[in-house]
C-alpha cells in the first residue's frame, strides 16, 4: 500500500524537470483569474447610509475564459503525469473545441444551481 509521502516523491519526480515552466503557467493562470476577479470598491449614499458596493467589471469575461482555461489545465496535469513536455502553449488547449466546452461549464454551472435549490 503507498503512503501519502510515496505519492508526493513520485509527484516531485515528475515535475522536477519541468518545474520552471510550471511555475510560468501557474502564474499566467493566477493573473488572468485576478484580472477577471478584479473589484472595484464604490460607495454610494442610500436614504441616508453610505454603503459600499463592489463590482467586478470584467467579471463577464469569466464565463467566456474560466472554463477554457480549467480544461487546459486538466490537459497539462495529464501531460506532466504521463511525464510529456509542457509549455506555454498547452494553455489554449481548452480553446480549440470553443463551444463545446463553454457549453459544458455552462451546463456545470446550470445543474449546480438546480441542485443547490432543492436544499434550500
């Protein structure tokens, strides 16, 4: 039976070699969720009491990018365990079959919703 620590080694063994672009791509995909999830803080006086509202202007572009990049992800933690190279590029995998997958996070997000409702 392997133990917690077996499956970390052999992890580690498997990045080790493709750390460095790893980490590129761990910080690509960081900085278009914070872009994405940028808020801007407002406040505004209603009846007499400020209250602070926060939007996220770009958060439409979410639902456009997310799941794309999601599937893109999945796809380079495939390659690197099936110890293949990576690079940059593997990020616009989720984009090539664009509908089909911006279809499957819609209906994700759908049926999430639905069965969300039923609890409450």
């Amino acid at each position: 039976m392997k133990l917690a620590r077996d499956y970390r080694r052999e992890a580690h063994e498997k990045t080790r070699s493709q750390a460095g672009i790893l980490a590129v791509i761990c910080l690509i995909i960081l900085a278009v969720t914070a872009i994405i999830n940028f808020s801007v803080r407002e406040t505004q006086v209603i009846e007499g009491q400020e209250i602070e509202i926060y939007k996220q202007p770009l958060s439409f572009l979410g639902l456009f990018v997310l799941g794309h990049i999601e599937v893109s992800f999945v796809q380079i933690s495939k390659k690197v365990n099936l110890e293949e190279k990576v690079s940059v590029k593997d990020l616009l995998h989720g984009f090539k079959d664009y509908i089909r997958v911006l279809a499957g996070h819609f209906l994700v997000g759908l049926y999430t919703t639905l069965w969300a409702l039923l609890f409450v």
